[in-house]
C-alpha cells in the first residue's frame, strides 16, 4: 500500500507569495531535512526526492491536458510514509496557506 500527497493548482502561483514559498522552502524545509532529500529546484519548481517518487511544485500552473479526459490541476506524490513524507506535507501546507486556492490531501 502506498501513502499519497494531493494538490490542485489551478492558476499560476503569484510572485510574492511563490518568493514566500521559495524562502520557506530554502531556509527552513531544506535544512531540517538535510540529507533525506535530494534538491533539484529551479527558479520556477520545487523539486526534490527522497527515495520514491519525486516531489514537483511548479509556479507555473499546468493548464493543458496531455491526454483526454486529464485534469491538468491534479498532482501527487507517493512517499510511501518515507521520512521524507513529513517534508513534503509540511511544504504543501504552507503552500495552501499562502496560496488558499491551492486545495491539498493526503491518504491518511
């Protein structure tokens, strides 16, 4: 069984509070969990590992379907309950407050 992430983004993250993100994310989520994760982040996504699946956060809304019947507003990330879970909640988190519109969810 695997333990999932949610997260509807329907619109582009506004500046400021994608700045409040990046910093949040920098200067507290990064070091806290050092080692557990693996940071690959550019300027405009959020993007790190820590030993399933891939956590993406893009300041750019994905708005076109790849497929028929897609949600393009629709991401996860699988972590398995990994340690790396905690991070991943705790950023979502603070993306929705943030960003309100921004609706998330998680498996438990």
């Amino acid at each position: 069984m695997g333990y999932t992430n949610y997260w509807k983004q329907y619109q582009n993250v506004p500046d400021k509070a994608w700045k409040s993100i990046k910093k949040e994310y920098e200067e507290y989520i990064k070091p806290v969990a050092g080692n557990l994760i693996e940071d690959r982040s550019t300027e405009n996504e959020i993007i790190f590992d820590g030993g399933c699946e891939t956590f993406v956060l893009s300041k750019i809304a994905k708005i076109k379907p790849d497929y028929k019947g897609q949600d393009p507003s629709f991401n996860f990330c699988k972590t398995r309950a990994a340690k790396y879970d905690l991070a991943v909640w705790y950023l979502l988190t603070f993306v929705n407050k943030v960003c309100p519109d921004i609706e998330i969810s998680r498996d438990r």
